[in-house]
C-alpha cells in the first residue's frame, strides 16, 4: 500500500511510475473491497443493503484516505520537505483514482436496493465482478511488459486464483 517515492528506475518513465502507483493502489483497494463484500455476504441475515454499501463505502474510503496520508507523510520524511502542489494532486490522484472499483458494487447493489436481486446473490454477483476486475487490472498492467504469452498467462491466471483464493477463504469461515 502506499506510493513508491523513489526516482523512475532505467526505462521506467515518471508517467509510468505514476500508472505503476495507481494500478497498485486499484489491486489493493479491489482486494479490500472483495473481503468487505465476502464477509457481508457471510452475515447476510443481519445485513440490509444500506449497511452492505455504506460499510464498503466507508472502508474504502477510509483506506484510501489512509494511503493518502502514508503517502504524504512518505513524502515528507523521504525528502525532509513538503510536497509540492504537482506532487500532492498526483498522490490524489493514485489514492482516489481507486475509488472507480466500487462503481460496479454499488451499481449491483442498487439493483439489490430496488429488489431486482436480493442481497445473497447482489453480494455473490459483486464478489464475482470484483474477482474479474483484479483480472482486468492485472491485463491492464501486464499489457506493456516484455516478456512471453505463457508467462503473462501464469500472472494472469495467478491473480485469478489470488481473488478465488480469497472468496474460498472468507467463504470457508463462516
């Protein structure tokens, strides 16, 4: 979690430093946002589709928020100063650029709200987007790296066991 606050490396561009950031922080506020669902959808008896979306909404916001202030304050003990006006837009940038993955959840739960699903399967449905947009975000990021056909599939296929992994885990619990 958190900003990277070294200089670009050899061939690594500020631009693309700042899409390297930005992915990392959409992997890990998709992977918050999968265990805040699964474990809503373990409880779901006690649970109302208000108090499924607000508590993904507050988590989420209060982990970027988090990132947010770990990256300012990075900043600040990295190089001893205060971040620049660029310096602060772009680490709002990476940190609430994040905010675009609970767009799809609350989409399907307002299906939820207005009873076209229940909760079960809106919380079963989101889960499963969810998975498929650390899919989407690890094709994204692995789009650009030089290397070949099999080993991207592996990343991929990786990441998709990671996100099932999960739901297993959370699932396996209750």
């Amino acid at each position: 979690m958190g900003s990277d606050r070294r200089a670009p490396g050899p061939g690594r561009s500020e631009a693309g430093s700042h899409r390297s950031e930005a992915l990392k922080e959409r992997i890990y506020v998709t992977f918050t946002a999968l265990v805040v669902t699964v474990a809503s959808a373990r409880d779901v008896e006690h649970q109302t589709v208000g108090g499924a979306a607000s508590t993904l909404a507050l988590t989420l916001l209060g982990t970027l928020l988090a990132v947010f202030v770990a990256d300012l304050t990075a900043s600040m003990v990295t190089r001893a100063a205060l971040p620049t006006g660029v310096e602060i837009r772009r680490m709002l940038f990476v940190s609430f650029g994040s905010l675009g993955v609970i767009i799809a959840p609350m989409i399907i739960l307002g299906f939820s709200a207005f009873g076209q699903l229940s909760l079960s399967s809106a919380l079963r449905l989101t889960a499963i987007v969810l998975v498929a947009t650390l899919v989407v975000i690890t094709l994204i990021a692995i789009f650009r790296v030089r290397a070949t056909l099999w080993v991207k599939l592996i990343v991929l296929a990786s990441v998709a066991l990671l996100g099932i992994a999960v739901l297993v885990v959370e699932l396996s619990i209750h």
